[in-house]
C-alpha cells in the first residue's frame, strides 16, 4: 500500500526504478565487482542505496531491506535462493529403467527363481554433538535378496574392487552351484573395473548384470535397505572405535536377517508408462 499511488502525490519508487532492483536481482554480485556469487537480501539493499542516485533512482537511496523484498515478491524473485536440477544425461534411461523394473515383475510373478538386488552405499551421516569424535568411516556393501528379504552384507574400511569382488564371492558361497545370480546395481567404477571383469570372467553364467541408469540408482530397491538401517540402529549411534562401529552394523544386519521384510515395489505401470518424468 505504500508505494500505491495516491493523491495528490505518485509513488515515490516509479516503475522504472522497482525495473532497475529486478534487473539488479537479476544479475549476479560478481557482476558488480563483489566476492559473492548469489544476492543476500541485505547485499541487494546495500547495494541499491548506494548506487540508486547515480543510477537515476533517488528515491531507493535510502531504501531498507523490507522496500527491496517487497519488490522483489512482486516479481516471485527469490536471487538467494539455489534451485537444483538433474539433466537427462543416460540416453538409454527409459530402456535400462524397464530391465530393471522387468526384474521386480519377474521376480513376483516367478518366486522360485534365484534373484539377487546389490548395491553399496556409505554409512549413512548420524547426529553427534559437539564433544563427539569423529573416528573415520566405513563403508557398507550389501545385497537384498528380493524373494525372502535375506541380506548379505560386508563392512570395510575402503570401497574397491577387491572389497566388491568379496562380496560377489559371498554370493557365490550363499546361492545353490548352477543356478543364474542377476544383480540390479549401478555404475561405479568398482562394478565395472578390470579386476572384477576378472573374476566375472573366471565365473561364466554365475552373474548377471542389470545396470541401473546414469544417476538413476534410486530404482534399486536395495535404497531402501540403507534407508531402514539410517532409521533404526545407525540412528544417533555412537561408539568408541571403528571396530565397534563395524560390529553394530553387522549385528543390526543380523537383526535385519532375524525378521527379514519382502519388498515390494509397486509403482511399475508409472515408471513404464512414462520414463521422461523420472529422468
């Protein structure tokens, strides 16, 4: 209401001044010679005091941070605030989503068939005061058995080939001789390297890879495995050596294997439909 125009007098800051903060909100402080990469609200006023009445606009000389948001809400500007956004860079991303989801289907339709879903991720991060030393981190590589929920997993203090390639060999130890392994995983280097090309190679028809797309790992219904160890026994968890930090995880595993959860992923005639909005 204070910059509607009333009489006897017009608004004070013309449009052609509210023109020149947008265009200001609009450009960046670097622009202008400032360290700064985004606009603080504070920034942007300073800025519009001090150079208002050379620019032409002496009614912002003294404008106040709220005058400056005030006009900036006007135009749904918000130069602070970072959006972030995920470019489709798999050209083949509704294609391998569909290998993957075409395993979940089978996999209810057919419960007697040997299907195995890895992945690996790191500890989830856990609140910690203050005073809590942060003794290093471990890494978790784990699969979920898609029919019975079963979970194998390793913890090891560095994610390569060599630690992958292990937990490959556990899966080879824990399946029936014979019978085809296919693992839903994406592309990190260690699945794709030379050395567990290697051991792949010296196990023909044991393995089948079913890649997930590029930045699309979230199709991997073993997230959710990491997901329900961040909320249960990772959660706010302290200890007092790596070690113990390895045991906990592993016992939580074994808590997991005690009452083990089928999962279900139910949102496949979605994701098939229409592969663009995911992407």
């Amino acid at each position: 209401m204070r910059d509607t125009p009333h009489k006897p007098r017009e608004a004070a800051i013309t449009d052609d001044a509210k023109a020149w903060v947008v265009s200001l909100a609009c450009s960046k402080p670097k622009e202008f010679g400032y360290a700064a990469e985004l606009w603080t609200r504070s920034a942007l006023a300073l800025h519009v005091r001090t150079h208002a009445r050379q620019e032409g606009f002496p009614a912002l000389s003294d404008a106040a941070k709220a005058t400056v948001h005030r006009i900036l809400v006007a135009q749904e500007l918000q130069p602070h605030k970072v959006r972030y956004y995920l470019e489709r860079r798999d050209p083949e991303f509704k294609e391998k989503m569909k290998t993957v989801v075409t395993v979940y289907q089978e996999v209810s339709l057919y419960p007697d068939a040997i299907e195995k879903d890895g992945t690996n991720a790191a500890p989830p991060t856990v609140s910690r005061d203050h005073e809590y030393q942060r003794l290093g981190t471990l890494s978790i590589l784990a699969s979920l058995d898609l029919l019975d929920g079963h979970v194998i997993a390793r913890v090891e203090s560095r994610h390569r080939s060599v630690e992958f390639v292990a937990l490959l060999k556990d899966l080879d130890a824990y399946y029936p001789p014979g019978s085809i392994i296919r693992i839903v995983l994406d592309n990190h280097s260690a699945h794709l390297s030379k050395e567990t090309g290697r051991y792949l190679a010296e196990h023909p028809n044991r393995f089948k890879y079913v890649l997930t797309p590029k930045h699309g790992s979230w199709l991997n219904i073993a997230e959710t495995l990491f997901g329900k160890m961040a909320r249960t026994f990772l959660k706010h968890i302290r200890v007092a050596s790596l070690q113990e930090l390895k045991d906990r995880i592993l016992k939580g595993v074994a808590e997991i294997n005690a009452q083990p959860v089928i999962h279900r992923w139910k949102a496949f005639d979605a994701l098939t439909e229409d592969a663009d909005i995911f992407s």
